[in-house]
C-alpha cells in the first residue's frame, strides 16, 4: 500500500504552474482554499492575476451563475487585481464610474479592458468614463458595453476614441430596446452620424445598436488609416452609399455592415441585409463598367 501524498508540500513553482492553467476565477474560488502553502503561493505571485476575470464562465446553472457572478466575482475581482501588485495587464467586468476609477488606480498598465456593463450612478455624464481611460496610456484593446438610460446626451463613440487614440481594437456594445431598464416605446439606437478623432493604430473596429449614417462611416474609413476589421450592427440604409465611399470600404479587408431597419429591435435574419468589403469591390467595379 503506497504511502498517502502531502499534496500541501508541493514545491512552490509545480503550484504555480498548476494554477496558472487552472486560472485566477479557479484559484480564489477553490484552489487556494485547500490549505495554507497553497493560499500563500496564490496571494505571493502577482504573475496569476495578469488576467483577471477571464475566466470562462458555466452558464449552464443560471442559479449558480448569478450568484457567483453578483456576489462573489463583483468583490473578487478588485482583490484579485490587488494581488497583481500594479502586473494586472487585462480586466474583465462590470463596472460602474466609482469602479473604474478604482480599477485604473490598482492597474495602471492594463492593457486589455472588457467592461461588461458601464453605467454613472449620479451625474450620467461621460466625463467619469473619460477621464480614468486617459490615464490607461498602454491600453490597446478595449471593449464596453454601456448600460441604457446613461449618458443620453453624450457621443459615447467620440468621447472614447478622444480618450484613448492609440487602441489597436474597439468594441463598443451600446444600449439596445432588449435592455432591461429599457423603455422600447422610447428607444432610439445610438447615433453615428460623424467624424471620430483620427485613431492611428486601430485595426479592428465593431459598433453594436448604432443608427450610421454615410457621414458616419467616412468619418471612420477617413481616421483609421490601419483599419483591417470593421464590424458595424444597427440601422444603416447601404442605399444612399455613393462610388467613392464604396471605395473606401473596398479597402477593408473584414467589412461587415449587418443592419436592420430603424424598428426591427430582433436579432434574427429578417430585416438585415449584409456588405462585405468584396461585395462593395463588385459593386464599384460595375458602376466604373456602366460609366
């Protein structure tokens, strides 16, 4: 009979390798709760908490979902970037102006945010989103998802591209009539319908719930010289595009404009209609035949 193993004497480096593959959610969930050596290699390395909830997530127990999601994971997260000790180079949650403010104090050099749900409790004004994404200067990918009934009044597109000129991706998720705070008799889907500030180094590009206009996406063809991908999902009439904004799409590798009319609030085939970049190729080199 072999003799029993002391799991809470293996070595300090086998730990961390192990909880590295495990992740951050896994580790101050479960892992580090095992015995003392193990919560002292999870507390003691900032290298597990360089990411910081990204952790897939089982959706397949809504139960348990909401209960880790709202009452844990929410207190967790911050304590995790903590741990990081100023290392934390990705984050992923929900946040309000007092969180973000907090966040961008603890991790200073992230360079990865996913806000899952933005929203200012008091003022509903945009200033408390920009002012702590100027101080993220390493920031490269951001994504965010803002809550409706905030902000009704502000360019929420403009603002964050003004805040943040070097992202290389974006991706801003706005309110859409599903909302749950939502008043879908009121709704109007958020408005591009101009220039941004010149975005030198972005390369990938997606708008969720917006009204484009024509002036709207040459105001993005024209400053994202390096733009790759660009994603765009809401109300846009393809109609009124003219040969020379063609040509300007045609430059984008990935286009896709998935639009739907200005009522149509499903997410389901009826009432889209797609352009990809080839499409808009074809459709300009046949305009050029027919002159």
């Amino acid at each position: 009979m072999s003799a029993a193993r002391d799991w809470a004497a293996l070595p300090p480096d086998i730990l961390l390798n192990v909880f590295l593959r495990l992740g951050p959610r896994e580790v101050m969930l479960g892992a580090e709760q095992a015995c003392k050596p193990w919560l002292s290699v999870a507390v003691e390395e900032p290298t597990l908490w360089r990411r910081v909830g990204l952790d897939e997530k089982d959706y397949s127990d809504k139960r348990r979902w909401r209960r880790s999601i709202y009452d844990v994971e929410e207190d967790t997260r911050l304590a995790a970037v903590d741990r990081s000790k100023g290392q934390c180079e990705a984050f992923d949650g929900f946040c309000n102006d007092y969180d973000l403010l907090d966040l961008v104090r603890r991790a200073p050099s992230l360079k990865s945010l996913s806000i899952e749900h933005y929203y200012d409790e008091e003022s509903h004004s945009i200033k408390h989103l920009v002012k702590p994404l100027k101080k993220l200067t390493l920031l490269e990918d951001l994504q965010i998802r803002f809550t409706y009934g905030n902000l009704q009044d502000e360019n929420k597109l403009r603002s964050v591209c003004k805040a943040c000129p070097l992202l290389k991706k974006l991706v801003v998720m706005f309110a859409w009539a599903g909302d749950f705070y939502c008043n879908e008799d009121e709704f109007d889907m958020e408005p591009v319908h101009g220039a941004i500030p010149v975005m030198r180094k972005l390369h990938t590009l997606e708008l969720y719930d917006c009204d484009l206009t024509c002036e709207g996406l040459e105001g993005i063809l024209d400053n994202c010289p390096l733009l790759e991908t660009l994603h765009i999902h809401g109300h846009f009439d393809k109609c009124q595009m003219d040969k020379e904004l063609k040509l300007k799409c045609s430059r984008v590798n990935n286009l896709t404009l998935d639009t739907k009319k200005p009522y149509d609030y499903g997410y389901g085939s009826a009432g889209s209609s797609y352009v990809s970049a080839e499409d808009s190729s074809q459709i300009s080199s046949e305009e050029e035949d027919n002159d």
